[in-house]
C-alpha cells in the first residue's frame, strides 16, 4: 500500500519509503535511506517553558542550520545552539526561523525538495539535538518558527525515496501532468483527497507537539491555492485585479487547496495548545489570507511582504551607481506602505531567496567587488563603499519602521555578508566555500561589516524601547515624500517627536560647547510627544487625564476637579477638599 513498504505496479512489488516516518538514517557510502523505529520523542526533559505569545515585537531571525557555522562543512543543530542562539539573542531579536527543518534527500535543494514531511533533517543531527536547540531557545526567550513545505514533494525515479508516487499520482499527488512542477521537478499534491490532508496536517501537529515549536511558515502558500500554480504567469498578472479574480467563476483558486490551508490555520489556533503563530510566503496578494477562518479566510496571522526586497533590488542595486545618485523617494514611499489594512506583514529587505546562487545579497550588489578590499574601518571609505554601506542601513531601517507590523533577517546579512549562498553540487566540485556564514568579519572591529553588525542591533534597541511595531504601519497619506530635497518623513507611534526632541536638545548643546558657554551634564530624556500629532497617532500623543495629578500642584488639583465633577459630587466634599491645602490629595 501507499503507507507500507510499496506498491504493485508494472507487474512487481517496487519498495519505498513509509510516508509516515518519523525519523531517517542515510547509509554515508551507498547513499541509500531507511526508516527508523523512532526513538522515544517523549522522553526527552525539557527544561524551559514556552515564551509568551505573540511576543510584545516579532522579529525574525531565519537562519538555514547548514550554512550557519564558519567551518567549510554541513552544520549540526547543536552548532546552531552553542554558537549562534547568543548571538540572535544579543542582537535583540525574538524569534528563530528554521530552513531546511524536514528531511530531504538533496541538500543543495535549501531543504525544498522534502522526501520525509514527518522527520527531521538528518544531516544535522539526531531528533533529540533538534528538541535540545528548541529547549535551549525557549530558555533565551526566543519562538522557534519552522518553515513547513507542504505545496510540494520531492520526484523520485525509483520510488525508493520520497513519498509514494507512480503515473497514477499514488494517493498524494494529482495524476499526469498536473501533478508535476516543471519548474522545480517536483511533485504537486492532491488536496482533495482524505489521506493528504490527514499527513499534512499531522506534518505541523508532530512538530508542534514533539518538537515544541512555536508556528510555522508556510512555503509556496500560492502554489497551494491556485490551480495553475502560478506557473507561466508574468509577475504583473495579479497586479490590479479584481477581487473575481480571486473569487469569481473564472477564477483559478484551489478549493481543495484553500480547504487546506484553512485546516491548518484551525488546527494551528483551537486544536493546538498553545496555539501556533502562523506566517504565509504567497506572492499573489490572495485577499482574505489574514482574515480569520470564521469569516472565510485563510486564518494566517502574518503574510510575507515579497514585494520589498523586489524593490530595493531595483532601486538601490546600483554598484557603479555615483555617491550622490538621487532615490526614487516618491516610488519607495508608494511600495512600502503599499497593504491591505486588515492584513499584517513580515517585512524583510532580503532573505534567503535573494542570497541563493543566481541572486547576491544586497550589499554585495551595492558595492560589488569593492567589499574585497574596501571595507576596513581605519581608512577612508570609496564612493561605491560608502553609498553602499549608507543604503544597506536605509534600507532596513525604513523597511523596519515604515512597512513592518514584524520584521525579518536572514542570518549573516544583518552585518552585510558578502556574495551569495551556494551548496556544494557537483558544479562547484562539492564546495562549502559559500555554504558557510564568515562571522569573523562581524567579529573583527577593524572593518565595517562591525559597524553594520551595530546598526542592527541598534534598531533592534530603538524598538524595543519606543515599540513601533505594536501600533500600525503609516499610510500613505501620513508620509511625506519630497523627491528634489531627498526626504522621507512620517510619524509611528510618536516615535518621530520624540527622537526629534532628543535631536534638538544635541543641537543645544554642542551649540552652547562652541560658544563657550556651560553645558548640563543630565542625562537625555525623550520628550513626551506633542498633544496634536497626527490622525493615526493623535490617540497615543494625548496625554492620559490626570497624569500630571501624581505630581501634586495644579495638574492634581485639576485632575481631582474633573473625577469629583464626573461623579456629581457634593458641595460638601468639594469644600473638604479645598480646604487640606496646595497638593494635598483629597
């Protein structure tokens, strides 16, 4: 049968893998893979709880277990929990991404061709080394997320790897062509059938449960809800559309496909405790993806902004480009605040995709080949390094601030790493050379990849003390983009005022130190923000009634006023009050 050893076809039994396995062994000399009795998944003792959920401020460390060690070899789970946990703790952020999470066969496929949904990679250590790094993230106060490919399957020649599969589809994937991706060679599953569902969806329940994580990203959501996979679509297909587009007769939408989705967000959110964080990476703009299942929508917490680092690409790839080159402030400003208002987004100037082989990571297309020999901190910087290293920091910080209700980093770019991500194939002779994270150049404080390394924990600083994330992304119509001087402004929970008053005060003082003149060593304090703001801050600028009341004075006494005039208080005890004196409370 489908679920057992194999299948008769073609007149003979062909052998194949359990569907169900839990846990997979690759024999290192002939390659060949089997599945094993797991071991006891429940024994292991667990000595952190779970962080809360949500946190205060999502923001996302992706991180692809193999590449993350410095070492030119395949890295473990242990090396991403000895090594790196710290340093994604200490860079202020909150949340760990997992690539590469289920088992698959090929490991340059970045974890995407998955042979076993159920199991754990094993190439990067044993189950329990998975459950430790989990345990030991929990213990930092991070959410473990886990990037689940559930759109698609690896192809098997033979059978004996992978799913069962044969002409026919087997019971998980549709028959003949359709069930065949002929962009990543891949097979495409079969949504309405019973038995798909049952292993998908027992997929994210088996992680969740034995593996404690804390939500998952689902990969190629679009893949999943339409019927024609996107495939052969030209970007701007979706561009302008009407919602009959989406939902008329002569839409293409998987119903089978949105059933599922819809499941999981169900399963994710009531059948789950605690309940999932759920993240979508769907590049059609699918309306109704973060509306909740009770009013037909796909349920998902957060959707992935994947037109963000399109546009950096095209705006800021400019390695020859001269220092002074103008931004298209006006066209940033439009794709930036460009989102439904009841969806939420995961914000990311870069991640993965854009490192994989074919692509470069943003700074390298800044800078090029200047970052070989051009980034050392004790001499001046060239043109290309300095508009390079200026608009790598703009870029995450108005992506950040601007566009992000959450925020995303994919590990080594937050200081600038330079090139692109390669697994070893045969092409490059096997090489780990670009399959690895080079953090001694982070490390090392004479060069300026230290000084990008800083920026982003500074952000990360920023947020967490003024907490933009929690309030709404500005609209459009509350930036002000001037191309001709250069400028973006807007306002975010009343960060703005606050920091400009902080400029100001700095501007006073090294005034006042030019002039001679004493200069007070207090330390700054952020000024409150201005009673008048702007309309979508205007209900957090507002100073709370009676705050000035716990002072005493005036502002007690007025405070006072107003609470015994709300209650129709007596002329008696207004008189009581009046007469214990200045400051007393009543």
């Amino acid at each position: 049968g489908g679920e057992g050893g194999g299948w008769e076809g073609g007149g003979g039994w062909v052998m194949s893998m359990p569907a169900w396995a839990l846990e997979v062994q690759q024999d290192p000399s002939s390659y060949e893979v089997c599945a094993l009795v797991p071991r006891s998944l429940g024994g292991f003792a667990w000595q952190h709880a779970r962080p809360s959920r949500p946190p205060g401020s999502l923001r996302v460390y992706e991180v692809h277990v193999g590449i993350a060690t410095a070492r030119e070899e395949v890295g473990r789970w242990s090396d991403l929990r000895t090594d790196l946990l710290p340093r994604i703790e200490q860079l202020g952020y909150t949340a760990l991404l997992l690539l590469g999470l289920q088992e698959h066969g090929y490991y340059a496929s970045f974890g995407y061709q998955v042979t076993s949904p159920l199991a754990p990679a094993e190439r990067f250590g044993p189950p329990s080394e998975l459950q430790a790094l989990v345990d030991a993230a929990h213990g930092r106060g991070l959410l473990v997320l886990g990037e689940m490919v559930l759109a698609h399957s690896a192809s098997s020649s033979t059978g004996r790897e992978g799913l069962p599969q044969h002409a026919g589809g087997g019971p998980y994937f549709l028959p003949g062509e359709a069930g065949h991706h002929p962009g990543w060679g891949s097979r495409l599953f079969d949504y309405s059938r019973t038995e798909v569902l049952r292993l998908l969806l027992a997929t994210i329940a088996h992680f969740a449960e034995a593996y404690r994580l804390d939500g998952f990203r689902l990969d190629a959501a679009s893949t999943v809800l339409y019927r024609h996979r996107c495939l052969g679509l030209s970007p701007a297909h979706f561009c302008g559309a009407r919602y009959e587009a989406f939902f008329g007769a002569s839409s293409d939408v998987d119903e089978g496909g949105l059933t599922f989705v819809m499941l999981a967000n169900l399963l994710a959110k009531r059948a789950l405790q605690p309940p999932l964080l759920t993240v979508a990476e769907e590049s059609s703009g699918y309306p109704g993806l973060c509306a909740p299942t009770h009013a037909w929508g796909a349920g998902f917490d957060y959707r992935m902004a994947m037109g963000i680092p399109d546009l950096w690409g095209r705006e800021l790839a400019l390695a020859h480009a001269p220092a002074d080159a103008p931004l298209p402030v006006c066209e940033i400003a439009d794709e930036l605040t460009r989102a439904r208002c009841d969806e939420r987004r995961l914000a990311y100037a870069e991640c993965h995709d854009q490192s994989l082989v074919g692509d470069q990571a943003l700074a390298f297309r800044l800078m090029g080949a200047a970052m070989y020999d051009g980034m050392s901190a004790g001499a001046p910087p060239s043109p290309a390094v300095a508009r390079g290293v200026a608009l790598h920091k703009v870029s995450r910080l108005l992506t950040y601030a601007l566009a992000a209700d959450a925020y995303l980093n994919f590990v080594g770019n937050e200081f600038g790493h330079p090139e692109w991500v390669e697994l070893p194939t045969g092409d490059n002779g096997h090489s780990f050379h670009h399959a690895r994270r080079r953090w001694f150049l982070a490390d090392d404080p004479g060069l300026r990849y230290a000084q990008l390394l800083a920026f982003d924990r500074a952000m990360h600083a920023a947020e967490a003390s003024l907490r933009w994330l929690s309030s709404p992304p500005p609209t459009r119509g509350d930036v002000c983009a001037d191309h001709p001087a250069q400028q973006l402004c807007f306002c975010r929970a009343g960060a703005l005022p606050r920091l400009a008053a902080s400029a100001r005060r700095r501007g006073a003082l090294h005034a006042r130190a030019r002039e001679g003149k004493p200069v007070s060593r207090r330390p700054l304090r952020l000024q409150p923000p201005p009673r008048q703001q702007c309309r979508r801050c205007h209900a957090r600028a507002v100073p709370r009634p009676g705050a000035r009341a716990a002072r005493g004075g005036r502002g007690r006494r007025r405070a006072s006023r107003r609470a015994l005039a709300a209650g129709a208080p007596q002329l008696g005890q207004r008189r009581v009050w009046r007469r214990r004196g200045r400051g007393a409370g009543p």
